[in-house]
C-alpha cells in the first residue's frame, strides 16, 4: 500500500496554514524535498484555500489526502459541496483574485475533479521536473 497521510480541518481561512505544515510535514517524512516539495504545498494552498472560500455548507471540513505513488504525489483536497464543482477562471490583469486554478492547471502534470456521493475532490498529480510518468525525462513548461 502506498504511503498516504489523510487529515481534516475546519472550513475557516484561519486553517489554511496548518494544512501547508502537514502537508510539508509529510512529504518531509518522505523524503521529498526541493521544487516538488514544495509545488506540491503551493498546490495545497491554493486547493484548500479554494475548499474553504467557496464551499457553502456551514460547519464544513475539508480533508486533505497526499499519496506518494513511487515519484509521484497526488494531492487530493474534498469538501461536502458536491455540486459546486471549481472552474478554471481567466482573472483580468486588474482582478486580485480568480488565479487559484490556473497556477494549479500550471505546475500540476494532471489535475481534475469529480463528485463522489457527498462531496466534491479536486486533485492534482506531480511528478519531479525532469520525469514523466514512465520515466522519461520531460521539459518543464514555462510559465
């Protein structure tokens, strides 16, 4: 079984940092350091971030569930409003917000979401710069 660390947190802003810290923390205990590492807490704050700003059921949590699949990490980011699935929004160069997906959509190998019986997941997949899913070395895009 791959190792996986699974944790909830409250749906407040307040929150966020403490998923960036376990998050870290976990990818740490696995020895995965550098630019992965930490794409994959970016990813998770921006994810999480999204959970707990757009969700509209009170008293929510969000759970959070990293898995390491050999090289890859799949971050995986849930919560109970499972018909409000995110979009990708092309923020103006005034907007201050509206950009959360698209950074997502821009260090992710993959990303998507899908609705399960009571709740909504959005995941990504990352794999190290330099390697693709087989192996092969593969060009990091530029942003």
């Amino acid at each position: 079984m791959p190792p996986t660390e699974t944790f909830r947190i409250p749906k407040h802003r307040r929150h966020v940092p403490h998923a960036r810290q376990r998050v870290r923390e976990a990818l740490a205990g696995w020895g995965v350091t550098a630019q992965l590492a930490d794409s994959v807490v970016l990813l998770a704050n921006e994810l999480v971030t999204n959970a707990v700003t757009h969700c509209r059921v009170s008293d929510a949590q969000v759970q959070v569930t990293l898995t390491l699949l050999g090289a890859e990490v799949v971050l995986e980011v849930s919560d109970p409003d499972r018909d409000r699935l995110p979009r990708l929004h092309h923020s103006g160069p005034d907007e201050e917000r509206g950009r959360g997906l698209a950074l997502v959509a821009a260090l992710a190998d993959a990303w998507g979401c899908r609705q399960e019986p009571y709740a909504k997941c959005v995941w990504a997949r990352l794999l190290p710069v330099g390697a693709d899913a087989a192996g092969r070395s593969r060009v990091p895009v530029a942003l």
